[in-house]
C-alpha cells in the first residue's frame, strides 16, 4: 500500500508588525495513518525511530512529527493521506479514542520530550486535516510520546494558537560560577546581571544589594537566586538590566563547552531576559509585563532560539511566584525574542490558576511537499 508523508513549514510566534520576517521556524510531518479495509498494519507495530530521525536531520530547526496511528477500517476513501487524516481526526473526535501522538526533534534529530512552537504548529494542522471545520474557534487535543494530554485553542480570526500547559512550575538555584562561564560565552559578565529582579521594592541593582541583609561593608553581600526554572524543560533565567546589554550578547564562543556547562547544570538553555520600558505596546490589552528575551539554546544545532514559548512560560510563571507579576484578573505577559537575530517574535502568556495559557500567531507555508512511501516501512538503519 503507498501513502505519503506530508511535510508543512510554520513560523510560530509571529510578530504582527513584522509578518513574514519572524516567528520560530518549524517543519510539521505528518505520517500517514493506514486506511485500508483488510490490512490490520498499524503504525504502531513499524519501528519508526529511524525514520522520525531521518526527517529531523533534514531540517534547519526543530519539527515535530504527528502520528495518527489509527487503522480505519473503510472502502470508500481514496489513497490521498490528507483525506485520510480527516477521517481519522474525525473518528477521534467522535469515538473520544486517544488523541494524534507528537514527537519533538532538534535538527541534531535528538528528540526531546516537548516544543511549545512545534505543539502548536502542529495543532494548527490537526484541525487543518479535520473534515468538521467550522467558523468557530476549536480545541484541539493531542499527546506527547509520554502519553500525556495537552490541548490548543486555535482562534481563527488572527490565525492564533493558545496552548495550555499546567501551572507546575519546577526551580532550583544554579551555581553562579557556572552562570558567569555561561554568559562569559556569550559575551557579558555576572556584573550585567540585574540584582534588582531578585529583591521585591529595589529598583536598581545597587538599592537591591543594599537590601540583601545582613553584610557590612568588608563582606560580600548574600548571594541572590539564579534559577533554572520549568514547565516542561528546565531553562536558567538571568535578569539583565538594560535592552542595550542585553543585545551585546553574542553567539556561543565555543558550542561544546556551552553544552557541557548547561549539563552540569542540567539546563536545556540560557534565557536573558530584560523588562521593556516603554509602555506596552497595545495598552488596551492589559499586558503591563512586558520584556525582551534572549534563549542561547543548549545544543539544537543554531546558536539561539527566535522565539521561545516553554522559556517564556518558565519566566511567567517565575515571577509570577517571585515577584507576585501577573496574580490580577487579565494580566498578561508580552514576551519580544528575535530581535537581535533579525526575526522579531512576539509571545503572550497568562496564567490562571493551575493553568497556564502560551498564545501566539501563526504562519503556515501551504506548498510543503509530499513523499510516496511503500508499507511495511523500511528505513536503513
């Protein structure tokens, strides 16, 4: 029997001044689900380990893989795996069986256990190979290779998907010494970062050391958190004062040693993070926490990441326990990334109770391309 894999390119976190320009690229692969009304093949029985790593290696950034794995048991469809994909999306949703599964690759074909841009490109495509579409906003449930549920609302006035993650929010505080080499990497020194972040009521770094009680003037002042923070996968936050700093930072001198020092730490990446301040841009929108970021990642195969969303979450939530940010009704988070690369990203997260809500826009490339592949799969090992 042949079937295609379907291959989608997005740009997801999109800054609606900038379209076209930014947003964090993914690649979407979508193997086909096995219709057939004799063959009891599944896609779950194939070894595809191989070949999700083939596809990942084939990319610039992360991709994500969606796999149905459902045989329908139908005469009626033709061998098109969209159309097939529609049925099935359609027989998940009806018969409530378990959702599409996602697996998240670095272009090193490394596979990790989550990617909020990736998710939420994907779930864009869900609904895309849905035969109920509607002029409505929809939910869309998918699972991660653990077998664990999340959902996405695509809200399709302004091509936007919200994923909701739950407000679990895992720190621990990182050595400095390993924090300094970091940013010693990157170009920029423990004395850039921003001591204010971490006191509530100072508003400078200087005020904020005066604050960390008790010391005196011929001893060091307590030392204040870094912290490797998560939703999903751990990042190590470091406040930067100011945006000009904050945008001298420079790729990773030496990428193995990077590697490394981020897993003594157990870190999957450096984010920089700088309050804006100017007011923020849509005031009517109720977002008065707004910062640019910046996410050296630890190894993805490029040296820093246009847009973020686990990290931006990670941070939210961060100062929303820290520092009390984002605890009113409607407060949001309005997170920039991108800008030093030359792709301006935009991300928004609010958090509501035990949820947590990462939104941004996206940008679907329709023309993507189809490959024929015979079943039972075989891929050289």
């Amino acid at each position: 029997m042949k079937s295609s894999i379907r291959s989608i390119a997005a740009r997801v976190f999109t800054h609606p001044k900038y379209p076209k320009m930014g947003g964090n690229p993914v690649t979407i692969f979508v193997l086909p689900p096995v219709v057939s009304p004799s063959s009891s093949l599944t896609l779950s029985s194939l070894d595809q380990s191989a070949l999700r790593k083939k596809l990942a290696q084939s990319c610039l950034w992360e991709s994500v893989i969606v796999d149905y794995g459902s045989t329908i048991q139908t005469d009626h469809i033709e061998n098109n795996s969209k159309d097939a994909a529609a049925v099935v999306v359609d027989s998940l949703q009806k018969e409530q069986q378990q959702p599409p599964r996602l697996h998240f690759y670095m272009p090193s074909g490394e596979e990790v256990s989550f990617c909020a841009h990736a998710a939420m490109g994907a779930a864009m495509v869900i609904y895309q190979d849905s035969i109920i579409q509607n002029d409505q906003d929809s939910k869309i449930t998918f699972q991660t290779c653990d077998g664990v549920h999340h959902s996405a609302t695509i809200f399709l006035h302004n091509q936007r998907v919200e994923l909701t993650m739950k407000h679990d929010l895992k720190e621990n505080q990182v050595d400095h010494d390993v924090v300094a080499k970091l940013l010693h990497l990157v170009g920029l020194k423990m004395e850039h970062v921003d001591t204010a972040a971490f006191v509530q009521g100072a508003s400078t770094p200087s005020e904020a050391m005066e604050m960390m009680e008790p010391h005196s003037k011929h001893s060091p002042p307590p030392p204040y958190p870094l912290v490797n923070s998560s939703v999903s996968r751990y990042k190590t936050l470091v406040p930067i004062p100011t945006l000009d700093i904050l945008h001298s930072a420079t790729n990773p001198k030496d990428a193995d040693e990077f590697r490394t020092l981020c897993d003594s730490i157990g870190s999957t990446g450096l984010y920089l993070y700088s309050p804006v301040p100017s007011p923020a841009e849509n005031p009517d929108q109720n977002h008065p926490y707004e910062f640019e970021c910046r996410q050296f990642p630890r190894a993805s195969g490029y040296p820093e990441d246009p847009a973020t969303g686990i990290a931006a979450s990670a941070l939210a939530c961060s100062l929303y326990k820290r520092r009390g940010m984002g605890q009113k009704e409607g407060e949001l988070f309005l997170i920039h990334q991108g800008t030093a690369m030359k792709r301006p990203s935009r991300c928004l997260v609010k958090i509501h109770d035990d949820l947590v809500f990462c939104s941004g826009s996206i940008e679907l490339d329709e023309k993507g391309w189809e490959e024929d592949i015979q079943w039972p799969l075989t891929v050289d090992q």
